[in-house]
C-alpha cells in the first residue's frame, strides 16, 4: 500500500512540474511577452552602445590631447583661436635650368597652360 501512495504522489508532483514548465514556456511564447522581450533587448543595446560611444570620445579627446603636446600645439584661451601653425612646403619646380644636374625640370602641374 505504501508503495502505490508512494508512486501515486511521484506521478502526481511530475505532472504538477510539467504542467508548471509547460505553462510558463507558452506566457514566454505569447506575442505580448515577445515584445517585450524585444524592447528589453533593444534598450540594452542602446545603453551598451551609447557605453561605446562614451569611451571613444574620452579616448578620442585624450588621444587628441597626446597629439597636441607632442606638436607643440598650446589650448587656446577660451573665445580665441589657437595661435597659427607655419607649415614650410616645397616650392614648385618651375621651368629652370637646375645648375647641379644641367637639366631642364618641369612642373608637372596638370592645370597650368603650357
């Protein structure tokens, strides 16, 4: 007899649990809880990417800071520019005779009249 009570309620509790499980995978599966969800998972991204945003900009600003010491480049005092940078380029070859080389160079400038 103990025996039969025994199983009895074994069966009794599984089906209760399958029941149970059964019941909550279905409210899971509802289109109103998919939605949901969905906007959970959507406003997760949008902090974690918002996250990413932030660090880039720090790391962006003081990247930026890195490089401006080491040109020389001062801050300006807030309301005015920075002082101007003086870059030297090359000046452009025109038609000359080079007296090193007794050769004719040219300018390979495409927009020039020739």
């Amino acid at each position: 007899m103990f025996r039969r009570t025994f199983w009895f309620t074994a069966g009794a509790a599984a089906g209760v649990w399958a029941t149970t499980k059964v019941n909550r995978k279905i409210q899971q599966l509802t289109p109103e809880s998919l939605a949901a969800q969905a906007a959970n998972k959507a406003v997760e991204a949008g902090h974690r990417l918002k996250d990413f945003a932030l660090d880039v900009r720090h790391n962006m600003a003081q990247r930026e800071s890195e490089l401006g010491e080491a040109l020389g480049i001062g801050e300006a005092a807030p309301g005015q520019l920075p002082a101007a940078q003086r870059v030297i380029a090359p000046d452009h070859v025109k038609h000359s005779k080079n007296p090193t080389f007794g050769y004719t160079s040219y300018s390979y400038n495409r927009n020039e009249d020739h």
